[in-house]
C-alpha cells in the first residue's frame, strides 16, 4: 500500500506539470499566486488595498481596464468587467470569488502562514485553498483568454469581496445597492464546487453548489420575577428554558429533498450494496419518511432537513435568588427555500408560552439555484478537457457563502471550479498549514478558460 501511494505521488508530481504546463507559464502563474497569498488579507489589518491594486494592474495588464474599487466597511470590494467583443444580447456572467483570509496564528503552523512555499506536491499559505487560488486561477484564466484573442459575446463581470469570512457587506452591497454594476443572468462561484481525485487518478467527479442552507441564530429568553430562593414557587426562568431546550432536542423538522440532496443520495443509492445504500434507497422512495431521514441523519448530519441545536446557555443572578432571566442560542441550518419566520414559528411553539423566540442573526434565506443545461454541460466539457468522464455532482453547503446574498435577489449562483485536491487529504481551509495541490492550481487555468469560452463564446 505504502509503495502504491508512493508511486502515485511520484507520477502525479512529476509528470502532469511538467507535460501539461510549459515551465515559462507555470513559473509565471506561481509567481501571481505566491505575491496574492504573501499579502494577508485578514480583517482589520489593513492590507486590502495592497491586494486590490495588484489585481486592478493584472486586469489593466490584460486590457481589462474596466476596474472599480469599493472602499465599504473597512475593506474593499473590486468589480471589474471585460465587455462583450460581440454582443450577443444576452446578459453577463458573473464571476465571483473572495479576497480575505480567515486568521492565523504563526505559533500554531508549522510554517509562517503569510510566507508562500511549495512542498510535496502542495503549495501552502493562508488562504491557499479557501480562496485565493481560485480567485488567482480565475485572473490568470481571463488573462489566457485575452492573450488568445478571445472575444465574448455577452460582458464578463469579476466580483471579488473583502469580507466574505466576517461581515459580508461586500456581496451584501453588490447584490442591492451595487447591483447595476454586477447584475447578471446567473454567477459563477470560485468559493465552492471543484474537483475530487484519488491518489491513483480516479476521478470522484467534480461538485457545483447549486444551494445553501440558511444560517439562524435564535434566541430562547425567559423572564420571571424572582424573588427568595428559600420560597420557590413552579414559575421558574431556569425551568422553564430548559423544558424548551428539551424539546427542541426531542423535536424532529420535516425531512426534505432539493436537485442537489436528491442527486447525492442517488450516487450513493447506486455505489453502496450495504445497509447504508438500502437505507438510502429506501428513504428516496418516501423523502417524507421521517424515521428513515433520522438514520440518515445519525451518519451524515444536516443534509435530510433543517437541523438546530443549544450552543450557548446563561442565566440567573446570584446563588440564592429566583432566577430572572435565563437564555439560551439557539442555532439552526435552515433547508434551502424554507423561510426563517417559518422555523421561528415551530421552535416558538416548540417552547411554549414562557419563553420567547427571537431571531438574533442570519444570512439571507436563498432557494436551490434551477440545475441548467447549459452551465452544467459547459462545466462538464471544461472539465472533460483534463478528466475525460467526470461527473459533475450537484451540491448542497450546509454553511453560507457570499452566493447567498445573490440566490436572495433572484441571481442563480453556481459554485464550479477548476480546482482539485486529492480524496481524504486535508487542505486546512479556515485551519492550520493551509494548502492547495499544486497540480490542481495550475490545472484549473485551462479548465476555467475552456468554461467561460462556452458560456460567453
Ligand atoms: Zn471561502
């Protein structure tokens, strides 16, 4: 077994660079990335406007002059757009990726987190994979484009965001107040989707994010008078919280089914011979079945229904009083296409009387984005060009991207990318020693050319 990885790092380290990509443009490519991620981009160091005005040079560098930078909340936005060479009328494309970086602590890495390096097959650094080399993928794929004479026939419009990872306000503006500058028939995300490939060159398929469950915190508050606590009484705010807690753990949503669930179990329905596939299969046959989504649930949670749960309790005064306040976070991923105010409703029944609901944060409610021919058949022949066969696998994120903001306003959002990493292996997004395969950030150049050719030729 040992031998076989071995060999199979070996041939995936060696041969596919060095055939596939001239020395020259990958030296050049490297060099984009190793200047993006050296620059750390996490909030409220500052540093946004070092990363904006190299982007905005490597547009200009390209001929796309068409650059607009937003200073907004602390951070930048930047919207580029390379117009349509031949107008075809229809509307643009949106390509949309993100520009900061979550923190990170040097202490905790094995290397300096902001100081590029390459090692066994990886490139690593802060933001390797989530998400600047898709961002840096997606420049140097324009930049190819350019350079190879291409001429779109509808307007190509870049988003990148400076806070996806903390406030949003980025995708939050572009899709409201900035929305004439971004508006566009559907957009394609580099924060999500990409490729899967075991160590021996199997191919698992590549995933595209066609919907998000809702983020929602709610508060659970309840109030009493108080008083001595040598005289109690059967009002109690500590009592009556915790029956409400009880319950929401006992309580069981509606299980659902959405394109990108349905097409996951199938695959799974289809490989799995075992108890786990039969469970699958029996459950695609009644997605109302509430006991069979429960088992489901057990061994891949969040991806049959809306799912919440406690994650934070406080409450009384002093040792020897009636408590007169206790609360509770509540904490739910909300089934894409279900209304906050929905589950708001249910957990207040839920909680009865004594103790009151209230929505505390949330990302925007977004429906599943339709599966379209056309983008998927484009991905597909992208990916075709490296990985004859791939499937693409429609997908559901049980966390939120800057895509939400868009679903909200009514612009289909597709997570795609030309980016992969190998089955099993970690890649330490938001974590420690970050890191993106190195075959995988040069191979995503051609693949995103080969999309944005089909979609905008
Ligand atoms: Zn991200």
């Amino acid at each position: 077994m040992f031998l076989r990885g071995l060999l199979a790092t070996l041939l995936l380290s060696s041969s596919a660079l060095a055939q596939e990509v001239p020395e020259a443009k990958a030296a050049a490519e490297r060099a984009l990335f190793k200047q993006i991620v050296e620059i750390p981009t996490v909030e409220g160091r500052g540093n946004m406007p070092k990363l904006t005005r190299l982007l905005t040079a490597e547009f200009r560098k390209a001929g796309i002059t068409n650059v607009v930078v937003k200073d907004h909340d602390k951070t930048q936005t930047l919207i580029a757009r390379w117009p349509a060479a031949n107008p075809s009328g229809r509307k643009p494309i949106l390509l949309m990726a993100h520009m900061d970086v979550v923190e990170a602590n040097p202490a905790d890495w094995k290397y300096d987190p902001f100081t590029f390096r390459a090692e066994d097959g990886w490139y690593l650094g802060r933001g390797a994979s989530d998400n600047k080399a898709a961002l840096t993928g997606i420049v140097l794929a324009l930049q190819g484009l350019k350079k190879s004479g291409f001429a779109p026939t509808r307007d190509i419009i870049i988003l990148f965001t400076g806070d996806e990872e903390t406030a949003a306000m980025g995708a939050r503006r572009a899709s409201t107040e900035w929305r004439a500058l971004v508006d566009a028939e559907y957009a394609l995300n580099g924060d999500a989707g990409g490729g899967a490939v075991y160590r021996d060159g199997r191919v698992e398929g590549f995933s595209m994010q066609i919907a998000e469950k809702t983020y929602a915190d709610f508060t659970f508050a309840a109030t009493n008078r108080g008083g001595h606590s040598s005289a109690p009484r059967p009002d109690n705010a500590i009592y009556a919280l915790a029956g409400a807690i009880k319950a929401v753990e006992a309580h069981r949503f509606a299980p659902m089914i959405n394109d990108a669930t349905r097409v996951a179990y199938e695959r799974i329905a289809a490989a799995d011979s075992g108890a786990y596939g039969e469970l699958v299969r029996k459950w695609l046959k009644d997605p109302a079945d509430r006991e069979t989504a429960d088992l489901l649930e057990a061994n891949d949670p969040g991806y049959t229904r809306t799912r919440c749960v406690a994650t934070m309790l406080s409450g009384g005064h002093a040792p020897n009083a009636l408590p007169q306040k206790a609360e509770a976070n509540v904490n739910c991923r909300i089934f894409p296409g279900v209304k906050i105010e929905t589950i708001r409703t249910e957990l207040q029944a839920l909680a009865g009387p004594d103790v009151a609901v209230t929505l505390a944060d949330s990302s925007p409610e977004s429906g599943p984005s339709p599966l379209r021919d056309d983008v998927v058949d484009a991905y597909k022949a992208a990916v075709a060009t490296r990985f004859k066969d791939a499937p693409i696998i429609p997908m559901m994120s049980a966390g939120a991207t800057d895509g939400s903001y868009f679903r909200n306003v009514g612009i289909p959002v597709y997570g795609v990318g030309g980016l992969w990493g190998i089955v099993g292996e970690k890649q330490g997004a938001h974590g420690l020693d970050e890191r993106v395969l190195i075959e995988g950030f040069h191979g995503q150049v051609p693949i995103w050319e080969e999309l944005l050719r089909r979609l905008a030729g």
